[in-house]
C-alpha cells in the first residue's frame, strides 16, 4: 500500500478532502522524523514504536578491491510493533492464507 493509497481509503472512509488528509500524512512523517533526528522514539500506544538502533563498528569487505574496510558505529530508524499489533497480524494472516 502506498502513500497515496493511504490518503485515498481514508479520505473515502471520513469524507475530508484528500488535500487536507495528505497535509496530515506529510506533517505525521516529518514529526517521527524529526523526533528520530533529535534521538527521541516515537511511541504509539497499540501500533508500535519508531526508534534509533545503534548498529556497532564492524568490520565489511570490499569485494571488488579485497580488501577489509572499517564499517563505523551508526544509528539506522527501526520501527518495532506492539506485541497486540504482531499478534493480530499473525491472526488474520494465517485466516487469509487458508
């Protein structure tokens, strides 16, 4: 589903013009956004969290040199469901796939 998907069904479902529901849907993304940036986590209660995952210095290869490089310490955003929001997944995938 993509984003503008997203604005369609629920521009279809609440009846407000889709202008309006996209603005919301932009502003929503910049604010996890600059949130991550500020090394704050986003936590939605029932969906999940948006957070900063520390990823170590490690070691990679570089394959067309051969040669080993040094892959630096770094913070990648992660997105982590909630445990009832996994659980529900599970529960209807498994429903479809029969």
């Amino acid at each position: 589903m993509t984003k503008a998907e997203i604005v369609a069904e629920i521009a279809q479902e609440t009846g407000i013009e889709k202008v309006a529901i996209q603005a919301t849907v932009e502003k929503f993304m910049e604010c996890i956004k600059k949130s991550l940036i500020s090394g704050e986590s986003v936590y939605l209660r029932g969906f999940g969290s948006f957070i900063d995952k520390n990823r170590k210095e490690k070691t990679g290869r570089n394959i067309s040199k051969n040669t080993t490089i040094l892959i630096p310490a770094h913070y990648i955003p992660a997105f982590k469901p909630s445990k009832s929001f996994v659980n529900e997944v599970k529960k209807n995938v498994k429903e479809i796939k029969k």
